[in-house]
C-alpha cells in the first residue's frame, strides 16, 4: 500500500480551465475543490491487458464532459481494467481488476489519497459495513479454491484479513448486518450471505449464473441470474438459446426467495437497476421496466438499445453505457425516464461500463 501526502495548498487553489469539445476528444485537467461533486462518473475498463482504463466525468446538466479525469488530476495511468467503484463518505475507491489494485481518491476533486496494491487478486467489487470494506475477489481463475473476500482497514488502507468464499464472487451488497455476494462464474446458482457478527456463511439458491444485484426502498434484493447458454449440436456450434435466467426478490430478514420470474427460453438478461418502486433489466437489446410489486415479467420493452455493462437510473434520466473495444470509444447514452425518448449521448472512452452518481 502506497500512501501519497498531499499539500494543503492543493485544495486550496482553484485553476483555471476551458470547456473541452468532447467531439474532438479534448479533456480537462482541473484540479479544483468540488469539480467533481455533482454528476455522473463512469468507470471505462479499456482494453484487456493494454492498462487503458479511465475515469469519466459528465455534469448533471449534460453540458460538460471530461474523460480521463484519474490520470488528469494525478498524473499517472489508472492502471489495466476498471472493473467498479464505491463511495465511502469522501473518498471513492476504484477497483483494477487487472492491475489487482484499488485507487482512492478524494469523490470530489479526484486528489489521489492512496493506492492498496497488496492482499488483492483479481478484485471486482466493493462495499462497507462497520467501517471496513469488503471486496470481491476471484484469486486464480484457474483455482475454484482460493476465492475469497478481502477485508479492508479504512484508516489504514490495508487487507487486513479474508473471507474464503465459493468460485467467483462478483456482485456484494450490504443488508441487516450481513453482506450478499452473487457467484457469476463456476456454474454456481447460490447467492451467499455472510454474516458480519460471525462470518457465518449460508447459501441462497437462485437461478444459474447470478450476477447484477440491487437493494430495493425495503431492503430486498433483486437479483438478474444471466442463466445458461445452449448450443447447437454441431459446428459452429452457435449459440441458440438460453436456460435457467431468473429475476429474483429476496427478503433480507428471512433470507428466502419471495418472488421468482423465469426468462424466456431465448432471453439473456444482465444489468439490473432501481428506482423509486421500479426494477429496471437489460434483455436482448432491450431495457424493460417493471413494477416492484408486479407478479410478471414486462411483455414489452421500453427502449431498444445496444447496451455493454452499464445502467442506472436516476429521476428523470435513464443512463446506459456502449463500448467499442475495437474502435477505442465507449459512449454514455441518456434517456427520457418520462417518455423514454433519447435525450443525449456523451462520447467517452474505451470500454465504458459501470455508472455512478456522485
């Protein structure tokens, strides 16, 4: 762990700067206290092994955009693979998957506070309870044994400890005192639940390939299980369906399954988002929206769009993320959450997925 002291003076001073024209791929390099604080950041994984990963920032009026803002504000490369952030009180903590690193940095003005590079193997995802983070970890990939939670110190920055854990952990969420983890990887269809006073594990059964999880206004998590891929019998052996994929609610008191839709055969569903008593997926191409308290899966959809791993939304917006590894672009496309129209696209960089609002 690599810890860098920062000057007061840093903060303090705000620089001068000019809007960018994102069309031409032009970004800032503010280093301005709250330049940040309000908007849209988007995590840009980049290309596998190429350590082109980036952060990108765009205003909550859709007027300003800057990309690379880490490597704008710090001077240095993110590293190989984006794969998350989380937010704790004022720091943001952005997980390398394939630098095995996080980043901390200050939320607000991007200021990098330290960099925890040891305990880590392969991380993904990240969350905190009782001041300690918790992070989603696949070791080896060719090891279906040493997954594990790491256990983070907050005042240190350190991996202080772990939690073994089945074949890759992906998604963690944070509910009544336990922490759920989703299993994407290894043929699992179990999410687990641990409990922090403990560290007791128990097992939830769901759908194959359990991924995406949101928490809902009464602690529920909805989790999409991505299923099965069939495959035709004989070559080119192309794919032709799609078993086991669910949408589940689980009720975090009982830590039992309360309400199970099945996908369509022909369906493959991945991201997943909440809002205001709507559950929002991403199916074939097609965002749908769904009442909590419905008993069915939508018939039809909302918006056609090719989507990568990102969607969100918030209020009035319906936020999605594309991302063309081969050109080196992502883009952040927005919607109207009223009527559904598209509102805007902001052009960022390459391999654009996860969205947050800071």
């Amino acid at each position: 762990m690599k810890t860098k002291h920062l000057f007061l003076g840093l903060l303090a001073t705000a620089l001068t700067f000019t809007s960018c024209n994102e069309d031409e791929g032009v970004d800032f390099t503010p280093v301005v206290p709250g330049a940040y604080e309000n908007g849209i950041i988007v995590t840009n994984e980049g290309n596998f092994g190429q350590g082109n990963a980036s952060v990108s920032y765009v205003s909550n009026d859709f007027s300003t955009t800057q990309n690379g803002i880490f490597t704008a504000v710090s001077g240095n490369p993110l590293g190989d693979t984006a794969q998350s952030m989380a937010f704790y009180n004022d720091l943001a903590y952005i997980v390398v998957n394939g630098s095995n690193k996080i980043e901390v940095v200050n939320r607000n003005t991007f200021v990098s506070v330290a960099t925890i590079d040891s305990g880590l193997e392969n991380p993904r995802n990240m969350v905190f309870a009782n001041g300690k983070g918790y992070v989603t970890n696949w070791g080896d990939v060719s090891d279906a044994t040493d997954d594990y939670i790491a256990v983070l110190d907050l005042g240190t920055n350190t991996v202080t400890s772990s939690i073994a854990i089945e074949k890759g952990p992906e998604q963690i969420l944070v509910a009544n005192g336990k922490i759920y983890v989703s299993h994407k990887w290894g043929d699992n269809s179990v999410i687990n639940s641990i409990d922090l006073s403990t560290n007791v594990i128990s097992s939830i059964t769901v759908g194959a390939t359990p991924d995406e999880m949101v928490l809902d206004a009464s602690n529920n998590i909805w989790v999409i299980s991505e299923g099965n891929s069939v495959y035709a019998t004989t070559s080119p052996w192309p794919i032709i369906g799609n078993n086991g994929a669910f949408l589940q609610k689980i009720n975090t008191s009982t830590d039992v399954v309360e309400l199970s839709l099945a996908f369509p055969t022909d369906e493959f569903a991945t991201t997943l988002a909440y809002d205001n008593g709507m559950v929002y997926y991403y199916a074939n191409s097609r965002i749908f929206k769904m009442d909590e308290l419905a008993t069915a899966l939508p018939t039809a959809q909302i918006i056609d769009v090719t989507l990568y791993e990102g969607l969100a939304v918030k209020g009035s917006y319906i936020y999605g993320t594309k991302a063309d590894f081969t050109a080196g672009t992502g883009e952040l496309v927005i919607y109207s959450a009223t009527d559904n129209s598209l509102v805007g696209t902001k052009t960022l960089q390459v391999g654009s997925s996860k969205i947050y609002f800071n």
